[in-house]
C-alpha cells in the first residue's frame, strides 16, 4: 500500500509540473481590481485567480480536444463555468476538513516535493531558484501562495487516499453476477411451422369481420399530399453534346487507368545487409527452408512484406530479375530502397489496354452526366426566379425540363424522390403555408415542392389496409393452428411419447449462454429458457411460427480462466465505484458542514474578463 501511494504522489507532482509549464506556454490569468476572493467554504477562502485559472485550463482542454477554439459564451451554455465552481468549493471544503483535523506536511517534506517537480529543474537536473520563481510568476503565483497550496494539496490527498483506501465490495457480489452470466443451458426444441401443410385463406366477410373487431388498431400515419417539379440531371441527358476532341482529352487524362503495364504481386523480405540476405537466399535453396518461414523468423506476417502488385519501374534495380521469374519463384537477393531483399512473386497481372473506341461509351456517359449536372445548377435561379413571379409547380413543369410528380408522403415513404434526403427533410418541415422555392438534391438535382394536405393520424377505413388485414389474419390463423399442433405434442411428451416417435425434428442445443441468439425462434426465447425449471417443457408463439421446448440441463458457472479475470474485472470496477460513492458522500457532507458563501457579483466580474 505504501508502494501504491508513493507512485501517486510522484505522478501528482509531475501532473503539477506539466501544469505550470502548461500555464506558462498558454498565458496565466492575473485580475485586477479590489476584488481578492469570490467567496469561502469554512474558514478557507477562494481566490479570484485560481476560479479564473481553473476557467482558463478547462477551455483550453476543450480547445484541443475537438480541434476548434470554445469561447466563454459556449462555455457557459454548458455549464462549464459552474461545474468548475462546483469542483473548486468540494476541494476547499475538504481543505477545511484537514485543517480542523490537523493533517498538514512539515516544511522538510515540503521542500522534497518541490524538488521533484520538473518544471523547477534546470538542464542539469538540479533545482532552479530562479526557473522556480520564474514559473510561479507565469502561473500567476508567487512562492507563498505556492506553498499554501501545495501543502493543502498534499493534505487534500492524504485525506481522500484515507477514505478511499480499503475499500471492497463483497466477493459475493461479482462471484453472484459472472455466475449468472455464465450460466448455461441445455435444451431440446421443435420448431412449428406451416411448410409442410396448406396455408390458410380467408374469405372477404372473414377479413372484413376481422377489420371490425381490431379496427382501433388499424391506422394511417401522418401523411402529407405533395405536388412537386423534379429535374434530375439525367432527364435532359439528351440535351448534352460531348465534342470528339474532349472525350480524346478525357481519355488522354485518363491514361493511367486505361493503359496499365504488366504488374506482378510480390512480397518483399528486406534485410539490414547484403550477408544476411544472402544467408537467407542460401538457406531457401540448401537447407529446404521457405519463404513463410523466413518471414516467421523476423517476427513479421505475410501482410508485413506484402507490396501488392508492383509495376517494373516501381521495383528499381530489381524489376528485371522479378519480372523474368516464374510465379511462386523466389528471386534475389536485390536492391531494394530497405536494403537487400528477397522477393516472391505470387501472381502476374497482364497489360490492360483499353482503346479510346472502347472507353468512348463510358467517357460519353461521364462527361454528359457533368456537364448536365452544370446545366441544371445553372438553370435553378431561373426556376427559383419563376417561382418568386408568381408561376405554379405546374406551370413550372409546363414551361421547363422539370417533371411534375406527386406523393402521399410520410416519414415511412422511401420509394422516387422520396429516396432522397434532403427531399425528405423538406417535406417533413414544410407547411401548407410555406412557397415553393428550389432545393438541391446530393447528385445534382432540383426539385421544388407543395403541400397541398396535411393529414393528421387516423383511423383507416378497410380498402386501404386490405394488405394489412390479410397479412395479421394470415399469421394470428396459422399460429393458432400451430399451437394446437405443439400442445399435443408437448402433452404427448410429458406422456412419454419421444419427439422421435412422434415424427418430429428435433433440434439439440448444448451450452447455451443469456445471450445466445437462435434463428428461427421467437422474441425472448433464450430468457423464457432460463426461466424453466429442469425437465419443463413450454410452447412460446412466434410471429408466424411455434415452438416447443425442453430443458435438459443446468449448468453451473466453472471456474474457467475467463470467468476468474471477469470476477476480478468486476471486483475492481466495483470497489471503484463504491469507493467513489463514498467518496462523494462524504465530500458533500464536508461542504454541508463548513458551509459556503459565494459571491455572485464577484464570480460575473471574473466571467466579464473571459467575455
């Protein structure tokens, strides 16, 4: 335990050193004014400098964590300003804790942990006096003030490493939790289905006698009916003329992607000198050895000397020689840019030569969809402009490319136009009083829209869940005759007719766990299984299928390696939180006790500064 705590209070000192450095590089925030304190917990006052420095730290870790400077006004919107007072009055209420209880360091020990500080050391190791000075000075302090603080930091510790030490929860606990987890069961199911038997079909009268008797929990969402004009660049595809003399451009672009040199795929094994390499060479042709065990023995994979496929050039001295080699060949020792190296070559890629006639169609299709999608952009603010005159969708439509369309849309609707995103976002923020204007579309596209209804949620009459009706029908009917058919069953097993007399199949499941995931079997299946005694049998009902099952077996968490580091995992995670618990318990109380008294006024004129 004394080991644990001389580890923490060293690594609390270098935090405290890198602190200052921090401060130094970053600016130290020093108020003037009459102002000295912003308020008091018990008889330990709060200074104004250390509630705008710690305001100061915490924006600038903020800062550097997301990459983007945080202003106070943001700040505050998240409640940073407060919960730094929060943390600032706990600490000073513990101060005053370790003052009443006379918990304090002497000034030799002091002295020993100023010493260790880095940022007071100079190049040689040894303490700075001045570098000393200096730093507090950056950091807004001057040496007595230091020196409070770091003798109540350091009884700060003492008091909460105190309480916090010792602390366990009860092996009970986490034995209790990773033996229920790892728990498992041995099970026999049958699956019911109706593959193997007619499907059923019911009559209109049944399914309108069914509409009626569950008509609440038919419903229509919300819907909105839509009239919109939508330009997709590939409407006036037609329109677009691509020159001879761009497309051979285009192509002559493009020459890398349509003329590739043969390549080879190759490894590479690159060595630190030209002996080693030949060493290895040799021992691949006299000692039988292979490629994979040269690798094996630099302690590297096969992804690790992986190059992919390689052109002639890109190899350097030794493309001639892996080029010349047969696939499955292992050429070298060669230069390489790693130093010697032997090389396996694994495959060969042949030119690929593609023709400008060749490539022409795909050229065409390019350069027409661009210059389309141009084309469109450019004619949006003529449309936007119609639409601000006074023209209609569907005098838009008349006098344009754009296509008329309508939609009964709802936030299920994913089908035409509805596809796209941002049309989606429109319509479902657009209102009945809102004017056309044009939208863009993420491939290019226009589209400007209308509601001409809104429709609440409603009670659907039968014709528009015909589809519906005879779907739940279908599958209450099949699952009921399904359970008939697995109560016998199961009334004939308890009987002691075997699943195999029966003519069933049955499907065996050995050590299954609580989180187990079986196909084929209804919600909740694997915790209704952990729910049964041994030898239960139960039918659960699925969405259009039954199942019957029977528990085999119970079996008790062991005492696998697994399961020993999870409880030791638990433990830890545990004592810490229970720790922690306390801890805060106890901090709070301090508080309560020594009271607090803060100044409002004195804490805004610190937030005017950073404003």
């Amino acid at each position: 335990m004394a080991k644990k705590s001389s580890v923490g209070k060293t690594a609390m000192w270098i935090l405290m050193g890198l602190l200052f450095l921090g401060l130094g590089g970053f600016g130290a925030v020093n108020l003037s004014g009459n102002i000295r304190t912003i308020g008091s917990v018990g008889d330990k006052p709060i200074a104004v400098d250390t509630y705008a420095r710690q305001i100061q730290q915490e924006l600038r870790a903020i800062s550097q964590q997301s990459g983007s400077p945080m202003n106070f006004q943001q700040a505050q919107n998240l409640g940073l300003d407060r919960a730094v007072l929060q943390r600032i009055t706990r600490e000073r209420a513990l101060d005053h804790e370790a003052t009443q209880m006379g918990l304090s360091i002497g000034d030799e020990m002091l002295r020993d942990r100023i010493l260790e500080i880095s940022a007071f050391q100079g190049v040689d190791g040894q303490f700075d006096r001045e570098g000393y000075a200096q730093s507090l000075r950056s950091a807004g302090l001057n040496e007595n003030d230091f020196e409070v603080s770091l003798r109540e930091e350091t009884a700060r510790q003492l008091l909460q490493g105190a309480i916090l030490s010792g602390v366990e929860m009860p092996a009970a606990y986490s034995e209790t939790l990773v033996a229920y987890v790892s728990e498992e069961r041995d099970f026999t199911w049958v699956l019911f289905n109706d593959a193997d038997s007619d499907p059923v079909s019911a009559t209109e009268e049944e399914l309108r006698a069914y509409f009626d008797a569950n008509a609440d929990s038919f419903v229509l969402p919300a819907t909105k009916k839509i009239t919109y004009a939508w330009l997709n660049p590939t409407d006036i595809l037609d329109q677009v003329d691509i020159p001879e003399e761009e497309l051979r451009a285009e192509y002559e672009a493009r020459a890398d992607q349509y003329n590739q040199p043969e390549r080879r795929l190759v490894e590479r094994l690159a060595f630190a000198d030209q002996a080693a390499a030949d060493q290895a060479a040799a021992a691949l042709e006299v000692n039988g050895t292979t490629f994979e065990a040269l690798v094996q023995d630099r302690g590297l994979q096969l992804s690790d000397v992986d190059l992919g496929d390689v052109s002639l050039e890109s190899l350097g001295a030794a493309g001639a020689a892996v080029f010349k080699a047969e696939v499955g060949t292992v050429v070298g020792p060669a230069p390489s840019t790693l130093g010697p190296a032997l090389f396996r070559i694994n495959a060969v890629l042949p030119e690929q030569i593609v023709t400008f006639e060749q490539a022409e169609p795909e050229l065409r299709d390019t350069l027409a969809t661009d210059r389309a999608i141009r084309t469109v952009e450019g004619q949006a603010e003529d449309f936007d402009n119609r639409l601000a005159g006074g023209n209609t969708i569907e005098q838009l439509a008349e006098q344009t490319d754009m296509v008329l369309g309508q939609i009964d849309w709802t936030v299920d609707s994913s089908d035409g136009i509805a596809a796209y995103e941002a049309f989606r976002e429109a319509a479902a923020t657009t209102t009945a009083d809102d004017f056309p204007k044009i939208e863009q579309l993420d491939d290019g596209g226009v589209f400007a829209m209308r509601i001409d209804e809104a429709l609440p949620e409603r009670p659907a009459a039968y014709e528009d869940v015909v589809d519906e009706v005879t779907t739940r029908w279908t599958s209450e009917q099949t699952v009921a005759r399904l359970t008939v058919e697995a109560e016998a069953a199961k009334a004939a097993l308890e009987a002691g007719t075997s699943l195999e007399e029966q003519g069933l199949t049955a499907r065996v499941e050995t050590a299954q766990t609580r989180n187990a995931f079986l196909v084929n079997t209804p919600r909740g299946f694997t915790a209704e299984v952990f729910e049964m005694e041994l030898g239960d049998v139960r039918v659960l009902e699925g969405a259009d299928t039954v199942v019957m099952v029977r528990l085999d077996a119970i079996n008790a968490a062991g005492d696998s390696p697994e399961a020993t580091a999870l409880v030791a995992q638990l433990r830890e995670q545990q004592n810490q939180a229970l720790a922690r618990g306390l801890f805060d318990i106890f901090a709070d109380d301090t508080l309560l006790r020594a009271g607090q008294n803060i100044d409002p006024r004195a804490v805004n004129a610190v937030n005017v500064n950073f404003q």
